[in-house]
C-alpha cells in the first residue's frame, strides 16, 4: 500500500469518527440531527435498530471508527516489517464496520424506510477504507528492503 493511500485511508478515518461522533453526541444529548431536509434522521436514531444490547450503534460506530484510526495511523508509520500485519487488521476492522453498517443501511432504507443521510456517508466511507485496504491485505507483500 503507497504512503499515498495509508494517508487517504487516515483521512476517512478521521471522516468517519467525526461523523460517528456527531451522532454519539446527538445520541448522547437528545437532540435532533441536522439532516438537510434529506430523510428523517430522528426516526432512524430513535428506532429500535439503533441499539445493539442496549448500546447505541452511534457510540459503537464512534469506538470502531477511533479504532480504524489508530490502526490506520500505526500502519502509516510502522516499519515495513510491522505492515504486514496492520493491514491484514485494517481490513479485518473496515470489512466488519462495512458489514455492520450495510445492514443498517439496508434496515433504515428497506425496514424503516428513511434516509439518514450521516448514516449513508458513514457506509459509503467504509466502503471506501475497505476497498482501499483490500489490496494490501491480498497479497501485497510487505514493502521489505533485501540486502544482498
């Protein structure tokens, strides 16, 4: 993976806790969320899809995503030997955040039928870390400096 991408994928992170963190403190505070006259964002924050054990999905959104954080960020500057592993494990996190949030995207389009639109740019920013991730997990081996 080019430092290139490792630097993009630290940015949607950073995108990603900032949204989810948006929401947490909209959780956490009672009140509404701007949603631009686009969907419903209460309905979907106050529905019965928007607790996992009784844990608020935003707040668990807010922890994976400062998790894909660190982890991005590690993986931006470890040592070529160490990237291996950390990429293997950003895509591990991206492709179960992926998971989790096209299931509440398709719950909030198809079951509730409304449109949070924090919630859609939260899914299609994981789409992005995951697909980002991908190739350095599949194979690409780590970038090692052979002496001869």
């Amino acid at each position: 993976m080019s430092e290139r991408v490792r630097k993009i994928i630290v940015a949607l992170s950073l995108l990603g806790v900032g949204i989810a963190g948006y929401l947490s403190w909209i959780k956490l505070t009672d009140t509404e969320a701007f949603c631009g006259g686009v969907g419903d964002c209460s309905a979907v924050q106050n529905s019965a899809y928007a607790y996992l054990l009784g844990i608020p999905v935003a707040y668990l959104g807010f922890l994976a995503y400062l998790i894909i954080l660190a982890v991005a960020f590690f993986n931006l500057r470890a040592k070529p030997e160490q990237r291996a592993w950390s990429d293997l494990l950003l895509f591990a996190l991206a492709v179960g955040g992926f998971a989790f949030s096209a299931y509440l995207t398709y719950t909030e389009l198809f079951i509730l039928h409304e449109v949070c639109p924090w919630c859609v740019v939260s899914f299609l920013n994981l789409i992005a870390i995951t697909v980002l991730a991908a190739p350095a997990a599949f194979g690409a081996t780590p970038e090692l400096e052979i002496e001869t």
